[in-house]
C-alpha cells in the first residue's frame, strides 16, 4: 500500500488503540468481579460467566472473522468490530441484570473478534520492510503490555470511586474515537470477494468446534477434566474441528488453505505461542490471585504491584525488540525471552507465603520483561509468511491460538493449583500455606510450558541470517521455511 510515512504511523495509532480496548476490557473487567456480584446477585458458579461468555465468542469467531476480512475487506470488518464492541460496552455498562451482562460480554467477544482479526492482517500489509514491520510490531506489543496494566490499575480506581459500570463505559470514548479515526486513516481494500472463500460448510464446522472446545476448557475446572462431560464435548469439538480439515483439503473455495500450516515457521510459531502464553496468561492471573488471598492486599494494590512488569513488558517491545531482531533474528530474541520467563517462573516456584515485595516478588516482575521479547518475535515469525489475499486470516489464525493457549493455561493451571490446595489443607496446612503450595504447583507446569515452548523455538523454528549491523534490515522469512 503506497501510504506516506505519517499515514502509516497514523494507522498503526488507530490499530493500537483498537487493541488496547480489547486488552484493557480483558484485565478490567478481572478486578471489579466480587462488586459485580454482590451488586447483580450473581451466584459464584454464574459469576465466571462474565468472562466465558467473552472467551467463547471471541475465540470461536476470530477464525471466521479473519477470513471474511479478506473477503469483504479487512477495514470493513474493522469498524463493525469496533461498532458492535463499542454498542455492547454500552450494554454491559448498564446491564441490571446477570443475563443481560452475560449477553453483552459475549456481544463484547463477538466484536473484539470481528475487530482484532483483522488487526495484525492490516499491519503486514501496511509495513512490508522487514525493519520497519519489527518497529511496528513492537508498538503494538508496547500497547498490549500497557492495556493490561492500565486495566489491573484503572479497573480498581473505576470500581472503588464510581462503580463497576464504569469499567465497561471508558470503552464507549475509546471505541467511538477509534472508528472516527480509522475511517480516514486505515486504507480502503475492498476484499477478494465472497467466492474465493465463502465456505459455508468449513464456516460452521470451525466456529462450533471452537467455540464448544473452549466452552469445554471453562467449564472443566467445574466439571472435572476426566468426567464424561468433559469428555465427551471435548470428543464432539475435536471431531467437529477434524471434520473442518477435512473440508479444507477437498473445498474448492476452502475458508482456510492447508497451504498456511504448511510453513515451518508459521506452524512453529503457533505451537511455541500456545506454550508459552499458557504460561504468562496464568501468571497473571495466579500472581494477582496469591497477592490478594495469601498477602492480603487489595484491588489497586495488586495492579499497582503488577506494573514494573507491565512497564518492563512494553519498554523492551517498543525500545529493544525490533533493534535485536534486525541484529540477530526474531528466533534468537524468541529464545532469549523465554530464559527470562523461564527464570520468572522458576523463582515463583519457591516463593513464602510472606513474601516481602522488594526481595520476593521485584525480581520476578523484572524477569518477566522477557515477555516484551517473546511476544513480538512470535508476532513476526508467525505473520512472516501472510500474502495480501490472506493476511487477515493468517491474523486471525494466529489470534486464535493466542486465545486457546490463554483458556487452556488458565483453566487446566488453576484447576490443578485449587487440587492442590485442597489437598494440602485436608493435610492440616494453614490457608495461606495451601494455596501457596497449589500456586508453586502451577508455577512449576508454567516453566515445563517455556521449557517446551524453548525446545520448539529451537529445534522447529528459522530465522533469516542476521543484517550486517543492528540499523540493516534483516531479510524477510520466505513463506516455506
């Protein structure tokens, strides 16, 4: 696309702010969940709900949403997304009731889906030299690290001084200045057209496999993971998604190409990003969890706690991650990154149930910053091989594993630290010792999760050789590597 400089810059500001809204209603919504309760009556089986609602619809449909971006043209989905996120956080905001605050989160997932699809399709497209396509991957990473911790921090100020409306209402300024801007900035593709893709077939088989495999993950901390429940829905959604393949090898306008898995480094890339967003998703989640049950501290104090990592996060994803990648590769940084992960992990392992802030926990949110590493390298690995015809579903592919790794991570770690806590209390230890010991037990699969996702960085992934010197742009990764 011949876009001047500042109108691409312009573009990627449009691209991420969209994707801090989706980011920050993720981690806002986590921290105004007991106001959200006591005040709509939510039972706290029915409480979860205000986040599986948003996790079914948003990883169910980011597939289907990528592919009919390019079909109908990745800004037109763009601004629907924005438009149906923006209209359903009006909704949540006003909900009086459980249903129809479940009803509006999962409209809130149906348009982050639609919207964030699209995202990364219209950024490679945007910046095709490699240099500058690393600089613009690490701002939009940047803004991912500064969503989740704007949203920790803000959800506790919005919840404990207004109410928890007002958690989902700041989306309404954010969402309606995005689309103002996105319609003169973000360049106008008209699509490929429906019948180069529209497999109606293909279409349904994938979007209810995934939706019912990641209804399957919510509710197996529930259900337990060896019931016939579980069992059985999760046969039924990974016959569903077998049965998508096979429609895809014999469509003659398949939805998605078996062509896109078949790149060493896209595949590689998807498998590492599972692993080890398993992991730093549930890190979250379980270090924000033993702060509030076993330290005691509050809301804000928790996100206030969790910032250095979030600030650590965003300035090596703006400042650095490019610079190394041009230097040495995006497969050498991705390594680099999950050695500190590793190291983070490890060091929660054998963290006390007194754990002071400055000698216990500092360190791990600054070991942690190796994920402003991992991120923008797997980002770049796995949209190397994207053409114009399918970056928005190359996109949303490498969305979708995104968010499966997210619900996996946090539904099988905190199902196993809660047995583990259990037992440990049926054993006579005090609370804070239980849940410790179960928190140890998850941050132990986390680190077996980077181990992993290290060994298939190293053993699966390529990088391109190295530029000469660090402001040399490297070469870009050929689609079959």
């Amino acid at each position: 696309m011949n876009l001047s400089a500042r109108s691409r810059g312009t573009a990627l500001g449009v691209l991420s702010a969209a994707a801090l809204m989706t980011i920050l209603d993720g981690s806002i919504v986590t921290v105004a969940m007991p106001s959200i309760q006591r005040d709509l009556g939510f039972s706290a089986a029915a409480l979860s709900w205000t986040v599986n609602a948003y996790l079914i619809a948003f990883g169910g449909l980011l597939l289907l949403a990528g592919r009919l971006g390019d079909l109908i043209g990745r800004k037109t989905m763009f601004l629907a997304g924005n438009a149906v996120f923006t209209g359903a956080s009006l909704l949540a905001g006003a909900a009086t009731t459980p249903g129809l605050l479940i009803a509006a989160r999962f409209l809130q997932g149906v348009g982050s889906a639609m919207a964030s699809a699209v995202v990364l399709g219209i950024l490679v497209t945007l910046f095709t030299e490699p240099g500058e396509r690393a600089k613009a991957i690490g701002v939009f990473s940047f803004t991912g690290a500064a969503g989740a911790s704007i949203g920790q921090v803000l959800g506790g100020v919005l919840t404990d001084a207004l109410s928890w409306h007002w958690i989902f209402l700041i989306n309404l300024p954010i969402g309606l200045l995005t689309i103002a801007l996105a319609i003169p900035a973000l360049p106008r593709d008209r699509g490929i057209g429906l019948r180069a893709g529209a497999d109606v077939a293909g279409a349904l088989l994938v979007t209810s496999g995934l939706m019912l495999g990641i209804f399957t993950v919510v509710k197996a901390a529930d259900d337990g993971w060896t019931s016939a429940r579980t069992l059985g829905l999760g046969a039924v959604s990974l016959a569903l998604l077998a049965g998508f393949f096979v429609r895809q090898a014999k469509a003659a306008a398949p939805l998605m190409p078996l062509r896109l898995l078949r790149s060493r480094n896209a595949s590689g890339s998807y498998l590492a990003q599972m692993l080890s967003l398993s992991a730093m998703f549930s890190f979250q989640i379980i270090v924000a969890l033993y702060m509030q049950k076993v330290l005691g501290y509050d809301a804000l104090q928790t996100g206030l706690a969790m910032l250095p990592a979030a600030v650590a996060i965003g300035t090596i994803s703006l400042f650095v991650s490019a610079r190394l990648s041009r230097r040495f590769g995006e497969r050498t940084v991705l390594l680099a990154g999950l050695v500190l992960l590793m190291g983070a992990m490890g060091w929660l392992t054998r963290i006390p149930t007194d754990a002071g802030y400055a000698t216990d926990l500092l360190p791990v949110m600054v070991l942690v910053s190796g994920g402003g590493l991992v991120l923008p390298a797997l980002t770049g690995l796995g949209m190397a091989g994207a053409r114009p015809d399918d970056a928005g579903l190359v996109s949303g592919l490498f969305n979708t594993v995104q968010q499966i790794g997210m619900a996996l991570g946090v539904a099988v770690l905190s199902t196993l630290a809660a047995s583990r806590t259990g037992h440990l209390r049926a054993g006579g230890r005090s609370e804070a010792a239980a849940l410790t010991g179960g928190y140890h037990l998850a941050f132990t699969v986390s680190a077996g999760l980077l181990v992993a996702a290290f060994v298939v960085g190293l053993v699966v992934l390529r990088s391109p050789k190295p530029a000469a010197d660090a402001s040399a742009p490297a070469e870009s990764v050929p689609a079959n590597a």
